[in-house]
C-alpha cells in the first residue's frame, strides 16, 4: 500500500476527530479512504458549476389577442328591500 503524508489546519483535525466518533472508524486514515471512496466522484463533479446552455435566449414576446370585454348582464334581483321578510 502507498503511503502519503498529509497536514491539516487545526480546524480540519478537529472536525475530522468528530467524525471519528461519529463514524466509529480507526483512525483519520480510514476516515480519509471513506471520504474518497464516497464522497469523491460527487466532489469531483460539482467542484466547477457548469451552466446547462452556454447562452440563454430571450423568450419571444406573446403575440398581442384583441379581446372585447363584455360585461355579463346581471339577473332580475327576485326580493325587494322594502318587502317583509317571509318563510322564516
């Protein structure tokens, strides 16, 4: 097995012991091989964000529809205010 030696930032280490105890693993070791083996394609493919179209088009304008705008005839009320109420 290859070896490498690597440094941390304080801040990095700590939180690497956190998931130490979190994951139960041995060591900062395995805890870098899960790291990889999981999370590094997902890493590898998001690190540049690449636009799903180089340009985005204008939308085109809506045609304009002429509309006549009639207002609906309302119904012959079927009471009168002035009347007594009935049927109650």
């Amino acid at each position: 097995m290859t070896q490498a030696r690597i440094v941390l930032r304080d801040a990095a280490l700590e939180r690497g012991e956190q998931l130490l105890e979190v994951t139960r693993l041995g060591s900062l070791t395995e805890l870098i091989n899960v790291m990889f083996s999981r999370y590094g394609r997902h890493l590898e493919q998001t690190w540049e964000v690449q636009p799903l179209s180089p340009t985005y088009a204008k939308a085109e304008p809506l045609p304009e529809i002429e509309q006549q705008v009639t207002t609906p005839a309302l119904p012959a009320p079927d009471f009168r205010f002035d009347e007594p109420l009935t049927g109650l």
